[in-house]
C-alpha cells in the first residue's frame, strides 16, 4: 500500500510539524554520531525550500528524573543542525506553552524551529510513551500538517507519532521513512532470489519472529552471535559457558526441522575461558570444552558464509557475528560486513545497530544499498508486525 509522501503536500506558507528521529548518542553536551540527523535533511529542505515552515519534535533517550533533563536537551542537536543546513535554527526549551507557541507564530516562511525532547512529557505519567491523547491533540494544534520521518520509533504509539496523526486530516511520510518501508519492504515481499538473511545477536528470543517469518521467503537464513548456542543445544552439542536459552531449546529444535538446510549454523567457534579481550582462546570445530565460552565464528564458519553470500541477489544483515565490540572476536562481523560490500548487483540491507557500526568502521557503508535508521523498528518490520507509526501515516 503506498502511502502519502511530503511530496505530495504543498507546503508553502503551512506551519508543518515533522517528527524526526534525532535520538543520537550525546555526552557531556557534545554529539557522538550525527548520522540521524543528516538522514533527516532531505525531508527538512524540502519543506523549508517548498516555503513551508519547519517545526522538529524528537525525542532523546529515557526521561525517568529531572537529572535525565539536564543531560538530554535537544539544544546541542538544534546547534548541529544548524551548521548541517548553515542557516540559523531557533530552539525552544519548552515541549508545550506561550514560549513554543510564541515561537511557531512568529515563523517566517523557510525558518526552522526545534521544539525540545518530547520525553519531557514522559516525567509525569509518561505522556509521550504511553500517547495521551490530550498530548497528541495539542501537539497537532501547533501545525497546519504532519510528516513521520522517524522510522526508529515507527515500532511504537507515541503521542508524537500515532498521537499527532490521529488528530491530524492526513499524515504524510519523509523521505527517509519511504526509502525505509521501500527496501525494507521489497525485501521482505519482493525480494530477488537467492534472499539470504543474516541473523546475529545475543538472543534467540529476539529474533524467533523474524526467523519465522522468513522461513519461507528467504533461500538461506545464516545464524551468528550468541543465538548460535541455543541451537547447538538443540541439535545436542556441548556449549560450555556458552550464552544458551534453555526455555528456547525447543523452539530451536522445532525451527531446524522445520528449515532444514535453509538454516546456516557456524561449523566452528573462537571459545575464551572468560567473556574478556584478552583472555586465553582458541578455534575449536562443534562441540565447545567446558570452561569455554564461544564468543566469535570461527574461519571455517566465515567461509562457509562467504560461500552462501557469493550470489546472493537480496542480503539483509541484521546483528553481530560475535562479541563485535572485543577485537578478539570482532572478525566474524567485520568479514560478513566486507563479503557483503563486495557483492556485485545485489540489494543489500542492513538494519541498525552493530551491524550499522561495523558498515562504518569497514568504510563500506556506500557500498550498502540501504542501512536503515531504526534496529527494533527493522526487526518488527521483518517479523511481518504492522508498525505503529507506519499504519498511521496516510495511504495514498
């Protein structure tokens, strides 16, 4: 179903409320990654090229104490933005009264305005979390339209996504939010064969649904990571220290029969005696010693995925391979990542998190046909759930 785009609106002379998703990481006032608020650029310069004036509401992390105020102020992400688009951005301190409505009114045609973190709301009685309704009505008064840009949150109903469109005639998608249900959705729906998945992380449990749902659309599914264990478990080799779910041994077991050889286990693991860089581990082929934790695949494993990955049409990698943030057993990750940047007329997705990261530090992230904005929305949008802040955007 396609949905309304900003494009499709006219924006000149409309005050026009855009939800982006400027969550990036801040410490001590000082930003550690601006790419989500680059991503929200194209979306921004239209509507403020097209004469519309441009309102950004976002949140920035969990408010749980007004400590969490100090230290999570969108005024730092106003001043960065204000270099990205080299032209002033006013900030106002304030998620609700005179001050922000004085500020709206006063907008020209073209100017910008960055209203501060909508989870202030959440202090008393999580207003923007939970999507009170009296939030979202007031929200949506300030503006004349409604664009979702912030695919990161489209997995959750927030007064600031669901709140605002529901009080709103129509709500129309950014670019970033259609370039994401675009790839994300083709590959899950129209892929080019061979479809391969790429599934790493800790836990079983996150990714069952994901699994499940691409069983039958997907020609391999590989599993790296720590889930990995749980299903050596469940074909009845020994883990060690190794992270296993035993509630999901089962579950695990149900899924290799019912996958057979579209499922692709690692043949072989780096085990540590300790969850350190630095402590003692080797290679070792099936069945893990005790006293061991597996913490990485092994060459052969990286081999055998490479082999899988040779020609592959349609790639979405979503999770480490192993303990990614330990160069002792980041080399799984890092070699997926670099078999996928050199895969030729392939659609490659990546979706979020250290996946995201490991893209950045191999350099191949232009490489990659889309890496997208939002870990957990990507997940739910793979298991096949009906996101949120997408079903609330208007179809065309």
């Amino acid at each position: 179903m396609a949905k309304l785009i900003v494009s499709d609106l006219d924006v000149t002379d409309k005050k026009v409320l855009i939800r982006v998703d400027f969550n990036v990481p801040i410490k001590d006032g000082v930003i550690g990654d601006d790419n989500r608020i680059v991503a929200a650029l194209p979306t921004i310069n239209y509507v403020i090229d097209n004469g519309g004036k441009a309102i950004l509401l976002s949140h920035l992390g969990r408010i749980k104490t007004e400590e969490d105020k100090a230290k999570l102020s969108l005024r730092p992400v106003a001043e960065r933005l204000s270099e990205l688009l080299k032209k002033p951005v006013t900030f106002v301190p304030a998620t609700r009264g005179k001050e922000l409505e004085d500020a709206i009114n006063n907008m020209k045609d073209g100017d910008v305005l960055v209203m501060e973190n909508t989870r202030f709301e959440d202090l008393d009685g999580k207003k923007e979390s939970k999507n009170d309704p009296e939030l979202g009505k007031y929200w949506a008064s300030l503006g004349d339209l409604y664009v979702n840009d912030a695919f990161g949150t489209a997995h959750r109903a927030h007064a600031s996504n669901v709140g605002i469109s529901s009080n709103m005639p129509q709500a129309a998608a950014g670019f970033l939010m259609e370039k994401e249900i675009k790839f994300l959705g083709d590959a899950v729906e129209n892929p080019r064969h061979p479809f391969v998945a790429i599934l790493g992380g800790a836990k079983v449990s996150d990714k069952i649904g994901v699994i499940s749902n691409l069983l039958n659309k997907a020609d391999k599914i590989i599993v790296g990571g720590g889930m990995t264990y749980t299903f050596y478990a469940a074909k009845g080799l020994t883990v060690g220290k190794s992270l296993v779910e035993t509630d999901k041994i089962d579950l695990a077991k149900q899924i290799m029969a019912e996958a057979g050889d579209k499922l692709v286990l690692p043949v072989d693991n780096v085990v540590a005696t300790e969850f350190a860089n630095d402590a003692p581990h080797k290679v070792v082929e099936g069945n893990i010693p005790d006293g061991y934790m597996a913490l990485d695949i092994g060459p052969k494993a990286i081999e055998d995925f490479k082999k899988v990955l040779a020609d592959a049409k349609t790639v979405v990698w979503n999770g480490p391979m192993g303990v990614f943030e330990m160069p002792n057993y980041a080399k799984g990750t890092l070699e997926i990542g670099k078999a996928l940047g050199e895969l030729k007329d392939a659609t490659t997705i990546i979706g979020g998190g250290d996946s995201t990261a490991a893209a950045k530090q191999l350099g191949i992230a232009p490489q990659i046909t889309h890496i997208s904005t939002g870990g957990g929305a990507s997940l739910e949008y793979l298991e096949g759930k009906e996101l949120p802040g997408i079903a609330a955007i208007t179809n065309k």
